[in-house]
C-alpha cells in the first residue's frame, strides 16, 4: 500500500467481498475501514503531530491486516498469525455475535499488529516520537466503539437489555480489548523494535493474543447464555447487517 487512499479502496474489496461470500470478518472490516477513514480525516486536519508519518504508519498497519485476509479467504499462501486465525475461525461459525466478531478482529489487529506496525513506521528514529499519534488512533478506535455499542439496538434487537442484565460480564464482551490495547500493544512495539529475534519476538506475543482471543469465544455459562439470547436478535441477513453497522460508524 502506498496511500491511505489505496488502504480505503483494499478495505472496500474486503467489505464487498464479505457481502458477497457471506463472511462474518466483515463486521471487522466495517468497522476498520471507518477507522482509516477517520483516520485520513485527522491526517487532512492535521491532528497528528507528523501527517506524512501517520500515513506510513497507517498503510504498514492495514497491510498486516490485508496479509492475513489473504491468506486465509484468498488463499495468498502467507503465514497467519494465531490471533488472526482465531478471529477468522470464529467468524465461520453462527454461535457468536456480531460484538464478538468484532472484538475478536480488535484484540488481534490492535494487540498483535499495531505495535509492529509503529516499530516498523519509526525504523531508527526513537518509538517515542510517535506515541501521542499512537494513542489517538486507540482513542479514535475506542470512540467508534463505544459509538457501536450504544447504537447496537439497531443491529442486534436484545444486545442492549441482555448486556445490562450480564452487569460486569460485559467487560469481556466489550471493554477487555480497548483496556488491553492501549498499554500492551505499545509495551509490545518496544518489545519488538529491541528484539534480537523479531519472528520470534512476534510469535511469543501472537500467542499471548491468540489465548486472550480464548476469553470472547469460550465464555463461562452464564455469559453463554446471555450470548445466545442476544445472537436471537441478530436475526437479519449479513449484508443487512453490515449496512447497518456502516450506518452507526458513519
């Protein structure tokens, strides 16, 4: 990718190719793409403090999630990472919800990419120049996620009343990635940037990801339950559901 406009064009292959194969990463790629677009906004405003650098980083970023849609629905022949695959596993089956599916793409493209991807953006220059830009894209992400939440009645008929009814067992559903995300990933990027063994670096911490992706998707009983409940309400086809949720993040 040379631009973020290339990164938006990609990012409506994606989003059309998930309407058209039925893919349930789309709900990922909806929400990802509003935040690229969000992001080109902010470059276009200058809200970050290097534009030009935002733009690489933004493309280096994309590109690993690109990767790793290649490779498991187009057949590209790369590796995919745990946490990508776990997240595209989960995505073939009906038993989750459409949050899930979601959450699941933020904890691997977040806690796993992100950090590479600003490593990979500052080469030799110190990491540290780019943290305050690092932080407004967790705090653009966050925003568009508690935008979602709040407008998911929209979407899904029961989240809203079945949330409120799990009390703090919707931090697992809701609220462990955005937390994770914001300190891990950066600890993460210094991680990486001084490791001697980068491949290495990355699967050590690939594997920590692909266990926390564990939380979403093999949850206790009760949340089961509640999940179950809600998936009921999420009863429209996915393209309709895809429109919906472009809708909330417009």
């Amino acid at each position: 990718m040379s631009s973020i406009d290339n990164v938006l064009q990609k990012m409506d292959d994606i989003v059309d190719q998930c309407k058209q194969q039925n893919l349930r990463a789309g709900y990922f790629a909806v929400l990802y793409r509003f935040v690229t677009l969000r992001i080109k906004q902010g470059i276009e405003n200058d809200e970050f403090d290097d534009s030009n650098r935002m733009e690489e980083l933004d493309t280096i970023f994309a590109q690993r999630f690109f990767d790793a849609f290649d490779a498991y629905y187009n057949n590209s022949g790369k590796p995919v990472t745990q946490s990508w695959k776990h997240a595209f596993d989960a995505a073939q089956s009906s038993k989750y919800i459409i949050m899930q599916h979601m959450l699941l793409g933020i904890n691997a493209h977040i806690n796993l990419d992100l950090g590479i991807a600003a490593a990979e953006t500052m080469k030799d220059d110190d990491l540290e120049l780019i943290h305050d830009d690092y932080d407004r894209i967790n705090a653009i992400l966050a925003s568009l996620v508690d935008d979602v939440t709040s407008n998911m009645s929209r979407i899904s008929l029961f989240f809203g009343p079945m949330i409120r009814l799990a009390g703090k067992a919707d931090d697992m559903l809701i609220n462990f990635s955005i937390i994770v995300a914001r300190d891990g990933a950066w600890e993460f990027a210094h991680t990486y940037r001084s490791a001697p063994n980068k491949e290495l670096a990355i699967r050590e911490r690939d594997e920590k990801i692909a266990n926390l992706a564990k939380r979403l998707t093999q949850t206790s009983p009760f949340v089961s339950a509640i999940i179950k409940v809600i998936r009921w309400g999420e009863f429209r086809s996915l393209q309709t559901n895809m429109d919906r949720l472009a809708g909330i993040v417009e």
